[in-house]
C-alpha cells in the first residue's frame, strides 16, 4: 500500500470510493475537483491517497474551515473502503495529514466520524461532542406550498443580497446546538457560501416582514438531488411555523422542478428542527459524531 499526495488524475476513483463508502453524500464531485484543481499545492489544502494495486481504497483531506473565525482552522474527511479497513489504512492517512499540520504553530481540526470511525478518532486524540443525523426524504406531489404568513413576504434570494441574509444566518446559526462560540465570519458567507456554484438562489427562501429577513432556508442543488443546507428563524419569530414554511415551500419548489431526492443534516438536540423535518417525511440515512482536536 502506498500514501501519496493526491493527484488531479485521481478524481473518478475518489468519487467512486465516495459513492461506495457515502452514497448520500452531496456535491462530492464538485468539491472534489475544487479541491484538486483550485486547491491542491496550495498552503490551506492538503489531500492524500492510498493506493493498492493501482486502485484508491482511501482519501483524506484537509481544508479550510474558514466559518469558525480561527487561524488554522481545517475540516478533515477521511474515507476508507469497506474492504480495506482494520489494515491500517486511516492510520497511515491520519498520520500523513499531521504531518502536513506540523508545519503550522497550531491547529484546530473538525471531522464528522460515522459509527465505526468515532472510535478511531477518539484514539487519535479527537474529542467526541454531539451527534448528527443526515437524513433523505423522496420527493413526491405530496409536497404542498403552504400560504405566505400574513405580514411577510416570500422571496427568493436571488432577489436578495449577500448582507440582506447575514444577520439572521449568523443569529440563527449561533445558536444551533453544537456551534456556541463560532463566528460566521462575513467574509467567509459573502466568499463561499452565497457564491457557492450549488447553491440555487430559486429554491433558496425567505421570509421578509419590514425588510427584516426573519426565516430562511438555503438550498444546493446537484442534478435531481437538493440539500437543505441551512433552515433558520430569528428568536423573535419563531413559534410561527416560518421554518416549516420556508422549507416545505423550498421542497414543493424543488419537486416541481424534477428535483427527486432531498437531504439534510441535524444535530440530534435541535429538537424543532428534528420535529419539522419527521413531519416533513425526513428519515434517517447516518449519524456522523462531530469530532474536534487541537494542538497548540
């Protein structure tokens, strides 16, 4: 078995192991070549291979988790083929990616472990916070727009600027289970997020009273797939059902338009966002434990 860095030739087996290890998993080949393409050499980014006879059976990456507001902030993914695990191969991926972070004075590192890789990571010195679950819905005609709430006007954000959505992202974000303390950092909403290449600005809602966005849901698209990236409402709307109605009119949208399959990802103690979604029809495809570790 060889660890290498990754190449750009290594795309269509990264994306295939993906598919293998995470067929829920969303954006996989645009991130992907991203990352290999734009990123790849780069002093932010770090991927790397293991190769057995010829064919990828691991990846990891390294890549900037700009959302937290800390220097040296990456997010790891780290993925191992069914048939090639228990042989040391995460281990050898592991280690080459520390050894690319020791060059820097510290490092914060995030992962999302799935069941038999938490275990892992806690012996690699990660510590275990929350769960997580990602969740698939089927799209049907079942799937009915509700009415506008009286008093707020319902907008795409393609209607809508940049640091017309901030205020209440960064509102609602904060004070989602699990990211107390993060930052939201505009530069890194107006930068990645908002121009992000997936994100549909037709299918992506909110809910406007007085000029004031008060609930939103943001909405990427890949081919017949969506995700529902962030769904949120500002403290001094909520109890109006105004998620609920940005996100069913978000997928009713999306179903019209030939979009098949919906996915999402929720933090197990966000007890409204998991209501909202079971009735919606949601059900559980993983759970994934948010991991962390820092070195000074």
């Amino acid at each position: 078995m060889e660890i290498r860095v990754a190449r750009v030739a290594d795309l269509e087996q990264a994306v295939a192991l993906s598919n293998v290890v995470r067929p829920y998993a969303f954006g996989v080949r645009h991130r992907l070549e991203r990352n290999l393409i734009e990123r790849l050499g780069t002093d932010r980014h770090a991927a790397f291979a293991a190769e057995v006879d010829g064919q990828v059976v691991g990846w990891a990456t390294l890549s900037p988790a700009d959302w937290l507001g800390m220097a040296h902030a990456f997010s790891l993914d780290l993925m191992v083929h069914p048939e090639y695990r228990r042989r040391g191969v995460g281990t050898r991926l592991l280690q080459a990616c520390d050894e690319w972070l020791e060059r820097l004075p510290s490092s914060f590192v995030q992962s999302y472990a799935d069941r038999a890789g938490t275990p892992f990571a806690v012996a690699a010195g990660f510590t275990a916070a929350e769960q997580l679950t990602y969740a698939g819905l089927e799209l049907d005609d079942s799937l009915i727009a509700p009415p506008v709430p009286a008093g707020f006007t319902l907008v795409p954000i393609s209607q809508l600027e940049a640091v017309d959505v901030y205020p209440a992202y960064r509102a609602t974000a904060a004070d989602t289970p699990g990211m107390a303390g993060v930052d939201w950092p505009y530069e890194w909403f107006s930068n990645d997020l908002w121009k992000g290449e997936l994100l549909d600005r037709d299918l992506s809602l909110a809910l406007v009273r007085d000029g004031v966005v008060a609930s939103f849901t943001l909405t990427d698209r890949e081919g017949d797939r969506i995700w529902s990236d962030m769904t949120g409402t500002l403290a001094e709307y909520r109890g109006r059902g105004l998620a609920a109605t940005v996100k069913l009119t978000s997928l009713a949208a999306a179903r019209k338009s030939g979009a098949t399959h919906a996915y999402t990802i929720m933090n197990l103690t966000n007890a409204p966002m998991l209501a909202i979604n079971t009735r919606l029809g949601y059900r559980t495809v993983d759970l994934r434990t948010y991991v962390t570790r820092s070195r000074p």
